[in-house]
C-alpha cells in the first residue's frame, strides 16, 4: 500500500495553512488520517474522508503535515517521507 502522493500545502487567509494530497491507489472506503507533524513532537491524528486539511500556521518554525491513507479493512500506508509536506512561515 503506498504513501500519499502530491502532498503539497499554501498558506492561505486567517493564519492558515490547507493542504491537499492524493490517493495513487484509491480504493472503496478509503479515508484519511492527518496530524501537524513539528521537530518536538507530532499532534493527534484527525479523520477525514477528503483528500484535504486546514491547520492553524505554526508561527515558530514551518508548518507541517503528516498524512496516512487508511482502508476500510484497518491497513495504513507505510508514513514515509512522501506523508509528510510543510509550508515555509
């Protein structure tokens, strides 16, 4: 099972930060499972059923994602470094 792919982010209005991602091999029931990724420590993983999330920008250092595609059978993709993508503060 691989990685996301095209896992790119932007700054965008309010002090935040969207990225979006795809899924190379999509399969029915797919979802997503994303968390902010820093240098101290990794936040709580968040679901979703897009190919998309929105987090606040990290004002200290780059803002950072972390993405895993979960099956519907519980499998999840490896979280090489493909899954993870940052957007310059």
């Amino acid at each position: 099972m691989p990685d996301v792919t095209g896992l790119t982010g932007a700054a965008g209005a309010a002090g935040k930060v969207s990225f979006t991602w795809t899924n190379p091999q999509p399969k029915p029931g797919d979802s997503y499972k994303w968390r902010v990724h820093t240098l101290k420590d990794d936040g709580q993983y968040q679901a979703t059923a897009e190919p998309k999330a929105e987090m606040a920008a990290n004002p200290a250092e780059p803002s950072c994602i972390q993405v895993m595609i979960v099956r519907s059978d519980g499998a999840s993709s490896p979280l090489g470094p493909d899954s993870i993508a940052c957007v310059s503060k």
